[in-house]
C-alpha cells in the first residue's frame, strides 16, 4: 500500500482524500492603533495535517497506528507542500477516533469503517 506519511519511522497507510495540510506562522504581537502589521514571526513555520481519515481499517492497522503516536510526542515525516519535498518534525496527535463495524464472535471490534485523527508539529525549531 502506497503512504504518505511516517511516524517513528514506520511508513502507516495512505489517508483517503480530504486531508488538509496547513502551514502557519506565530507573531509576538498585532496591529498597532492605526491597524498597521506591527508583530514579527517567532520561531519557525509550524505545520498540522488535519482531517486525517482511513476507511477500512482492520483492527491491528489502526491500534499500530495508534500505538504509533501513543507515547504523545513522535517523529513524523510529511510531505512538505512549502519546499514540495519532505519534513520530519517532532509532532503530537489530535482526537483519534474509531467507527468500529464489525465485531469478532468474542465481541471485539474486528474492522473499522473510519478512523480519524490530527497531527500537531510541537514547533520545536
């Protein structure tokens, strides 16, 4: 399976369509009285991919996925739509969520139908 994104060094499953990756700057300060820019970037481009989803998951991808990103902070390679190459950052998880659908006869959740999360660059320069 093709993959777009890697976490602590393992290559997970490509996100379908609708991802969003943003880019954005932080500023130590605002608009003077006049509403004139008058802050400057602090530190560096921070980055988030938002809308992470996969559809159709089986149980073991998602947990690895989870397991993954469960130790808060990770190393995450993503594509780079500044340079439109490559970044690996220190990042940390959003909400993750499961829609399980079906269940083993033990009762546990076999295959998920979608599964979501965020990630967050920590913004360390």
């Amino acid at each position: 399976m093709a993959s777009s994104i890697q976490i602590n060094g393992v290559w997970i499953p490509s996100p379908v369509r609708g991802l969003k990756e943003i880019v954005s700057d932080a500023v130590n300060n605002g608009r003077n009285a006049q509403a004139e820019m008058i802050g400057e970037r602090v530190g560096r481009t921070n980055y988030k991919l938002e809308n992470l989803e996969w559809k159709g998951l089986w149980r073991d991808e998602w947990a690895q996925i989870l397991q993954l990103t469960s130790g808060f902070f990770f190393m995450a390679t993503i594509p780079d739509m500044v340079s439109g190459g490559w970044i690996t950052l220190k990042m940390y998880p959003g909400d993750r969520a499961g829609q399980p659908y079906w269940l083993e006869d033990d009762g546990n959740f076999k295959w998920y139908e979608s599964c979501t999360m965020n990630i967050i660059d920590c913004g360390i320069v």
